[in-house]
C-alpha cells in the first residue's frame, strides 16, 4: 500500500510520459514513477492475461492470438456453439469495464449485451485484420459511442463502480478517519472530472491508461492514425489533471 500525496498533483508524472498508468484498482501512493496525481490505477486481478505483443506494428495480426483461441474462433465460425461461448467468455470482462467506464454502470449490462449480439452477427467476416481482442473492441466501443450520440448527454461514470476505487490505505503517522477524508475526497473529485470528459477522452484514457493496450493497438480500436492517438491522448489526460486541480482548488476555497 501506498500513502496519500500532498498536495494532490505533487510530483506528478508528464501527461507525455508514456509509463503513466490507470489501470482498475485506485490506490493512494506517493510515488510518481507510474501515477497521475500520485495515484495508480491497480489492474483488476482477475483481468484475462494477454498474448505477447508483437514486436513490429505490421506484425500485430490474429496469428499472435493463443492457439486455443485460434482454434475456438474457427470453430466459432462453423458455427460451434461451444466454442463461441469459450471464446466470448475469454473477453466478456474487458468488454464490460470498458462498457462500464464508457456509459456507467447503470447501461453498461446492456450495452454489453448489445456488443456482443453485434459480435456474434459479425463473426462469421471476421478474417483476422487484427487481434480478437482488438476486433471485439472496437466493436464495443463503437456501440458506447453510438448509444451516447443518440442521448445527446454525459453519463455518470463512477471509476469505483467500475472497479476503480475499492483500496485505501492511510498515510504513516496520520490517523485513520483523517486520512480515509483525504482520500475520500481525492478519488471523488478524479471521479466527478472522468464522467465528465468527452467520450472520446473517456475512451482514450480507458483504453490506454485503464487496460494498458498500446498504441498500436488503440489505433486499430478506434480507427485512426497512430498520430492521432497520441494527440488525443494528450489532451485527455490533460483535461483530466486541470479538472482535478481545478476542483481541488474550488474545494480549497469554498473550504476557507
């Protein structure tokens, strides 16, 4: 465990620094090696461990897939029902966090569903143009987006619901309740400041610092240059450090 950082953004990484990560778990930590803000985004526990990755972009086809993968895919494809259910279990919890962190947990079941109904549909013109992983993907985060354009409106997204915030630990020397507050009121501003990012930040951020794929692979998700990526990567994470000090300092104020 680490310890709750003051000030907020004290020895906080480059927005550029391509080793700053979010994966799921939100824990407090003083070290700025691998935070933003000083806090780390622990990997859920549970996540579905990854194939190697490639190590030249024109490699990162479906060959790189485990072969038992490989091999429920093509079942699939004829029509196995078993190994689609296999198949589709191997990426059913990605799918949802990112469901979850795209729209909330309130329509995340729904539109998880409604991804996977879509992949189903498309599996049989799947030629491997890229990983399964980043196929079904795409297809999900194409659905999120989708369903946020027909409401016309952001939801809320709670990084605790979605499996962010679920560890606190106090700082050495403080005591307990004081130091639960600080971090009570740390995670909740991060929370307030994600959910209200544009989708597309929201997805860049879920996708790169939340389920640590690389840039490469965000590329082929969202269909767009790898340039771009790193742009909107940028400029996503910048928002999200100038909304947390922004609402750290209105709290501060309103506080005085």
């Amino acid at each position: 465990m680490g310890v709750v950082p003051p000030p907020f953004w004290t020895d906080c990484p480059s927005i550029e620094d391509d080793h700053v990560t979010m994966p799921s778990a939100l824990e407090s930590t003083g070290s700025a090696d691998s935070s933003i803000g000083g806090y780390i985004f622990r990997s859920p526990t549970t996540r579905p461990s990854r194939p190697a990755q490639p190590s030249r972009p024109d490699e990162a086809r479906v060959v790189f897939d485990d072969p038992d993968q490989l091999a429920d895919l093509a079942a699939a494809q004829r029509g196995n029902r078993e190994a689609l259910e296999r198949l589709l279990s191997r990426h059913t919890d990605r799918l949802f966090a990112v469901c979850i962190r795209m729209a909330g947990r309130a329509d995340a079941e729904d539109l998880l569903q409604e991804s996977l109904v879509r992949i189903i549909k498309a599996l049989p013109q799947f030629r491997g143009e890229s990983r399964v992983s980043t196929w079904m993907l795409r297809i999900a985060v194409n659905t999120c987006l989708t369903c946020h354009r027909k409401r016309k409106s952001r939801p809320s997204v709670s990084l605790e619901a979605a499996g962010g915030a679920q560890e606190f630990s106090k700082k050495d020397g403080e005591p307990g309740a004081v130091a639960a507050v600080e971090t009570r009121e740390r995670i909740d501003r991060l929370e307030q400041v994600f959910s209200e990012l544009e989708p597309h930040q929201r997805v860049i951020i879920t996708l790169r610092d939340l389920q640590g794929l690389d840039y490469q692979e965000i590329a082929a998700v969202l269909g767009v240059p790898l340039g771009t990526v790193k742009s909107r990567l940028f400029r996503a994470r910048l928002a999200l450090r100038e909304g947390v000090e922004g609402k750290r300092r209105s709290g501060s104020g309103s506080a005085d």
